[in-house]
C-alpha cells in the first residue's frame, strides 16, 4: 500500500493506520471491501444525510457485512472477529465525532483549524517521488486524482440512499442543493490539467493543478452548505394517502363478487332513508 502525507487531522496518524489495516484484513475475504479515503467520503454524506441512518444500516452498504443476526457468506464481507469489530467502531465513531464537530462548527476559512479536513491520499504525488525503478511498476496504472476516492465515496452515500437526497420542493433550497452535489461531483472526474504543484508540501513533485485544489476547497464547502441544508429542513414528512372508498354500486374489493353496498360496505355507507 502507497503512504503519503494527507490533510492534518485532530487524530493521530496511527489510528488512519489501523482502519486502513482493517480494511485490508476485510479485502482478504471481501475484495470489494473500500480504501479510508473512500469510508472518510461517504462517512461524510452519511453525517450530512437528510435522515439520521443507523450504523447497522449503513455499514452493510458500505462494507458488505451481513445484517444483524444474518451469517456472513461468500460474497459478503465480514470481520475475523467480534473484537475487531469492535475496535474498528470505536475508531469510527472517534472519526465521526471529529467530522461532526468540524461541519457543526462556525468557520470562514479552509485555513480555520477547527474546518473539516478530509482524510485524502495524493497517490500521484507517491508514486513521482518514488525512485525510477519503483515508478516503472506503476507505468500504465489508471491513479486516482488528489481527493477523487473520497468524492465517489461520498457519491456512493448519496447513490445508495436517493430518497434522502431527492430535491425539496422550494425552488432556492432545490438550487442550493444541486449546487453543492455537483461541487462534490466535481471532484469524482479526472484532473485532466498538467499538475502544478504539491497539496501537502511545497518542494514535493508537482501532482495537483491548481483548478484541481481550487475544486477541493469548493467541495468541503458543499459539504457544509449540505449540512446546513438538510439540518434545516428536517427529516421529510412521509404523506398518509387515505385509501379511496369503492363506490355503492362498485364491487366490492374483497373478491365476493357483491356490490360494495351489499357486501362490506353495508356497515359503513350511511342507508338512505
């Protein structure tokens, strides 16, 4: 696995270590199971999400482990134990909180120390500071664009759970939402410009353009106004649709063949006097 340097976070760097290193354990029985930068994007839409969604719900999406009570098989994945488990939780939840705060806090400033910082990986610039030889291995290799894994990861949230992210009806509050969504959607395409310079250090070998920094810096303000879009208007409001009534002459949808009048509707249609 490539190591770089990433955006600075409250935790400590060996705590990213041991959910990256879970995840890898999950890989040998799931290989589908994602990266952390990608878990770090969707962590993030799941916190922004118009409805509060249970971890239990959420991480059966995203990890493919079995449901409550449902015994993992051969295309799901699964923990090698309840204690790591557990541990991988507990280093969860620590994110999630950090997360929460930073997106809950009041910020002007990417440069605020208390802004949200996502946990992304310039694997670009890894591999162009590596020696000659070692870049040949990687000679071919589609890489990920600075922050491209955490943009789909958030997008996979938002795919995964459509209800929650369908637009409102007020017209202003539906723009601000699409706004937002596309900044981040941004981010899921390719930087396509000739790379400028390093996103986490200033003599590293240029791997980022500057639109590509700049649509950063946009995204994590999408995130924030998506926070603050959805915490204001709530979870939806389901509509109750009262059941049409059959007519006195209609059949009677119980299959009786009787006119509702004569059937079930006898003792709920007011008799004409």
């Amino acid at each position: 696995m490539i190591s770089s340097p990433h955006v600075p976070s409250s935790l400590e760097t060996g705590i990213f270590d041991e959910l990256e290193a879970i995840l890898d354990d999950l890989r040998t029985r799931y290989d589908e199971t994602p990266q952390w930068e990608f878990c770090e994007g969707f962590m993030a839409a799941m916190i922004c999400s118009r409805r509060p969604i249970d971890a239990a719900e959420y991480l059966q999406v995203l990890l493919g482990t079995p449901t409550d009570g449902d015994e993992p098989d051969a295309e799901s994945g699964s923990f090698a134990s309840e204690t790591q488990r557990e541990r991988f939780l507990t280093l969860w939840n620590q994110r999630w909180n950090e997360v929460g705060m930073a997106l809950d806090a009041e910020v002007d400033s990417l440069e605020d120390a208390l802004c949200y910082c996502p946990e992304v990986m310039d694997i670009r610039g890894a591999v162009a500071e590596m020696p000659a030889q070692e870049q040949a291995a990687f000679k071919g290799e589609d890489l990920p664009a600075f922050a491209q894994v955490w943009a789909l990861g958030f997008m996979f949230a938002v795919e995964s759970w459509p209800e929650e992210w369908t637009p409102p009806r007020d017209k202003d509050a539906a723009k601000w939402l699409d706004g937002a969504l596309q900044a981040v959607v941004t981010m899921t395409e390719d930087d396509a410009v000739a790379p400028e310079l390093s996103p986490f250090s200033e003599g590293g070998a240029p791997s980022v353009s500057i639109a590509r920094l700049n649509a950063f810096g946009e995204a994590i303000w999408a995130v924030y106004d998506l926070r603050e879009l959805w915490r204001a208007l709530g979870p939806r409001v389901e509509m109750v649709r009262k059941a049409a009534v059959p007519g006195r002459n209609d059949l009677c949808p119980c299959g009786s063949g009787k006119k509702y009048k004569k059937c079930h509707g006898a003792t709920q249609l007011p008799k004409s006097g």
